[in-house]
C-alpha cells in the first residue's frame, strides 16, 4: 500500500515545501502556503501511472514517455508546422476570444463569478456540436435531470450529447477512454477529486493531480478538454496557479447581475491573442452573441452633461466605442478621493499631475471619480486624452459635444502621443455617425473618412482649448 506524504504547496505559484511557511519564497505572497498530503507512488508518478493503468497512451506509442523509457525524438524542422484544424463553436465572440475555435488536444479553462453564465455558454456551445462530434459533458455540480432542464429552459437540442454525473477523475478519464468523445467538458474542476489523495477535493493537491490527469489524457489522445473553474472573491480563479500553467487557454466571463451583458475575455492563450473581447447578451435562452458592441456601450442620453466623452478603445483586433464619465466634487478631508472604475488607478494619478504641471488645471482639492461605462475594463493608454477631457469637462461644468470622439496617450511632458490603428478607430468613429475627432497629430490619416472632422493635437495645452 503506498504510503501517504506530507507536502506544503503554495497555492499562488505551486511551489513545494517540506514544512510551513509564512511567506512563499518564489512569489513572496503571505499566508499562501496549505498543507495536502499525497499518496507515494513507486517508480512514476501518480498521475502517469493512473495514465497508463486506464488504457491510454501517446499517439503514436504504445509506452513511451514514462519514466525509465525512451521518447522519440524529431528535429523541429522536420515537424508539420500545417495549422490543425479548428473546430468553430456556432458562436462568433466565443471563436474571436479563443483565436479561431476549439483546438484539437486544447485545454480551456472558463472562469467567472456563481452567475455569470459559464454552464449555460458551455451547455449551448456543445449542444451545437454534437451534431457532427463526439461531446461527454461531466457535471460534479449538478444531476443529469438538471442538465436537461436547463437545455430544455434555454430550447437547445440534446438528444446526441452524452451527460454524466461524477467526480472521480479516474472514473471520467475510464469512461471517457472508452467512448473516445471529441470534446468533453468537466464542470467543474474544484469538485473533482483522486482517489489516491487523501485531502478533500477542491483543495491544492486534489486540484492539481485532476488537472494534471485531465490535461494530460487530453493531450495524448487529441480530445478538446473544456474545464470550468471557480473565481475567489477577489476575481482571480480558485486553486494553485499552477493550474493556469497547465492549461493552454484561460478565459474570464465576466458581468454584474444587473446587467444582461457578458464579456468574455482571454487571459492566457498559446493558440491566439490574449486581448480579444467577446460580447454577450443573456437572454432567456441563453448568451446571445452581440455583433456590434459599440452600440450597447454608447446609448448615451439626448443631452450629454458635464464630464462626459467617447473614447476609442483596441480590443484585439476590433477598435470598441466606450464612454468616459469624470465627476469631481469639493473634497472635505486632508486626502482627496481618487477613485477609478473601468482604468488603472496609478494612471488616473498620473494624468492628475500631468494635468497640473502642464495644463494649469489644479484639481488638488478635488474629489475625483471616474468611471467606464458598460462596464468595459481599458488596459491601453489611448484613452488618456478622453480621461483629461473628461475631467476638465467637469471642472468647467461644459458638456463636450455628443459628437465628438477623442483618444490619444498623454505623456509626462505634455505631448500628446500616437497610439495603434489610428486610421481604423477613426473609420470606426465615422460609421457610427461622429462628426468630430480629436486625436493625436501623428494619428491624423492621410484620407480623412467622410462625415467627419479631424483635428490634430500636439501638446496638451493644445487640447484644452478645444474643451
């Protein structure tokens, strides 16, 4: 009988420990460090030789790769760079956020927070596949009779998907060895456990191990593994992070629960960009793919108010209208309220101070409160200059044009910066009727579009007469 150890994980990078520590030594996090314990295996691994005991091997070999054996070897100009395949899904955001669609022997890991719609989009994505492959859907959460209420509710059509019921992760891998499915889904992996760890499941070893057999079945036999995860209360997934080096895809579904608006966004892919954005309307019969997002984001009212602007943000590979809104009140305390929803706080301070130095704006004294509308989170530096116009927008209590869209990075000197794809966000601009762009000298194009003005700005000075 193999005998059980005591190991110490850090559940933040997954570093190993033979004893307790306060502080992770490789991420210098605090209080991260949990006990598990786990079976000993003699000779390989637990997880390689569950592999090898369910009846499974590399393509191509019978028993190769293990320990105390040789693995064939390639030269790297040899191998067949042909891009596989991709199996597309039936819904375009989810394809733009995965590179293209599913790909064969792919790990994805979908998080988000208890509602935000991970069951539903993962139950309507393999109901539209099982058409013409082969999909095992595992539910840990949740009964079978569950699962086909809910694709009755939402009029999906199930009859050639295969559902099960377990949590045993050599239970799943057996049976999924033996029905060969094309895609199976686990939902989710926080329940799953392996019998040869004595900690209960959800925890970092349980975790870990399941990740590492599901991941590794996946592989060797080119199954399309989708894995739902839950998020702590900070937003970030629950577990080792070593479970997001495991994996090849890692995407958030996020949205508030007053808002029938989704947005599925990629935070690690080794098949695509990790900067796409998916839109998606929750519906009653499920999410609903929103072909132009810029349209849910810019239903602004009739009269525009102080401290209100339109920006152009980059999303992967499709410029997004996003409102800005700035509001700034008399502070009371020695320490002014900054607070920033939808951007960076520490580049909010930094356009305060450019403000101050170079625009003669002295909001010192002011309360100042920012927030993206739609609940859009800018990563980029192109909305600075809509940030300041914002801003001073509501300083002056003068409302900007509704029809004027401003993007541009501000830099600490003043100057007002280009950024990418000036020309494309400023074609996007003009198809959705705006008739004024202020934007970055450097960005001006060469073909304005029609129906839209373009004003070049150097510096910040330059901009602020224009507010």
């Amino acid at each position: 009988m193999a005998k059980s150890k005591t190991q110490f994980v850090c559940t933040e990078c997954g570093a190993d420990y033979n004893k307790w520590v306060g502080q992770c030594l490789q991420c210098n996090a605090w209080n991260t460090v949990s006990e598990f314990r786990a079976a000993r295996a003699s000779g390989m691994r637990q997880s390689e030789r569950s592999v090898r005991t369910l009846g499974f091997s590399p393509a191509g070999s019978s028993a190769k790769g293990y320990a105390g054996q040789t693995a064939a070897l390639q030269k790297l100009e040899e191998v067949d760079v042909n891009e596989v395949p991709r199996i597309l899904t039936g819904s375009q955001e989810l394809d733009r956020v995965l590179g293209g669609g599913l790909v064969t022997g792919g790990v994805v890991l979908i998080g988000g927070h208890p509602g935000a719609g991970k069951s539903t989009l993962l139950l309507q994505v393999t109901c539209r596949l099982a058409g013409n492959q082969k999909v095992l859907y595992v539910t840990g959460e949740e009964s079978v009779q569950q699962i086909a209420m809910r694709a009755n509710r939402l009029q999906l059509k199930a009859a050639e998907m295969e559902v099960m019921a377990e949590t045993d992760v050599e239970a799943i891998i057996a049976t999924a060895a033996e029905l060969r499915p094309n895609i199976v889904v686990i939902d989710s992996i926080q329940v799953m456990y392996y019998a040869e760890l004595q900690s209960a499941p959800g925890s970092v070893g349980q975790v870990r191990e399941s990740a590492a057999l599901l991941t590794r079945y996946a592989k060797q036999t080119g199954t399309v593994m989708l894995i739902v995860g839950h998020v702590t209360k900070d937003g970030s997934l629950a577990g080792p992070k070593v479970l997001e080096h495991m994996i090849d895809t890692s995407i958030m579904l996020e949205g508030t629960e007053d808002s029938r608006f989704r947005t599925l966004r990629a935070i690690k892919n080794r098949f695509g960009a990790v900067n796409e954005l998916g839109v998606f309307a929750m519906l009653e019969t499920g999410l609903k793919d929103v072909k132009n997002p810029s349209a849910i984001f810019l239903s602004r009212e009739s009269e525009v108010s102080a401290g209100s602007t339109v920006t152009v943000t980059w999303e992967g590979t499709r410029p997004l209208l996003v409102e800005v809104q700035a509001l700034l009140d008399q502070g009371y305390g020695a320490a002014p309220k900054r607070l920033a929803i939808g951007m960076d706080p520490q580049r909010l301070a930094l356009l305060l101070a450019v403000l101050n130095r170079h625009g003669g704006l002295h909001v010192g004294d002011q309360d100042v409160f920012i927030n993206v509308v739609g609940g859009v989170k800018i990563s980029e530096t192109s909305a600075d200059l809509a940030v300041v116009a914002a801003i001073t927008s509501s300083f002056r209590d003068q409302a900007i044009p509704a029809d004027w869209v401003i993007f541009g990075e501000v830099g600490l000197s003043g100057e007002i910066r280009p950024v990418a794809s000036g020309q494309e966000r400023v074609l996007e601009a003009a198809k959705h009727g705006f008739k004024k762009a202020v934007i970055p000298l450097a960005n001006v194009p060469k073909k304005v579009p029609p129906g839209i003005e373009v004003m070049g700005v150097k510096r910040l000075q330059d901009a602020l007469e224009l507010f």
